[in-house]
C-alpha cells in the first residue's frame, strides 16, 4: 500500500511539474495538424473532437485493465513503479 501511495504522489508531482518543463524546453506548437494541411479524403481527414475523444477512451480502456491485473498480479507492488516511472519518462 505505501509503494501505491508513494507512485501516486510521483504521478502528481510529475503531472504538476512537467507541463512547465516541456513547455520551456519545446515550446508551444501553433502549427496546423497535417489532417487539416494535407486532407485527402482517405489518409488525412479532419475529425470532430467527440470522435477523437472517443478513440483515445477506446485506446485507454482496451488496454489498460487487462494489462493492470495482469501485471498486478504477476508481479506485486513493483508494478506501481515501473507504471509510475514509464508515465514520466
């Protein structure tokens, strides 16, 4: 429990921290999506962002839970870390 505890702090301290990094060391991106540049109609195609969403959700869900148990399961608390460190890095 305290390794899950301790991954999930890290997540945070991450999520808060490396926004501002990467956006010093990159820069904001204004450019326009290759979808909207080269649109052909069967390789780049725009889409509305309902239908992006719902594609990134079914990536998320598909994978995730079954890889989660698995792991869990397999492997114990060593998990957290390797999900933690491999979100960060």
């Amino acid at each position: 429990m305290i390794s899950f505890f301790a991954c999930l702090a890290l997540l945070i301290i991450g999520f808060l921290t490396y926004s501002k990094v990467a956006e010093k060391v990159f820069g904001p991106d204004d450019r326009k999506p290759p979808a909207l540049t080269m649109t052909d109609g069967s390789d780049y195609v725009p889409m509305g962002t309902p239908r992006i969403f719902l594609i990134q959700l079914l990536n998320i869900a598909g994978l995730g839970p079954i890889f989660g148990a698995l792991a869990g399961a397999c492997w114990g608390p060593s998990v957290f870390l390797w999900i933690t460190l491999g979100t960060l890095f």
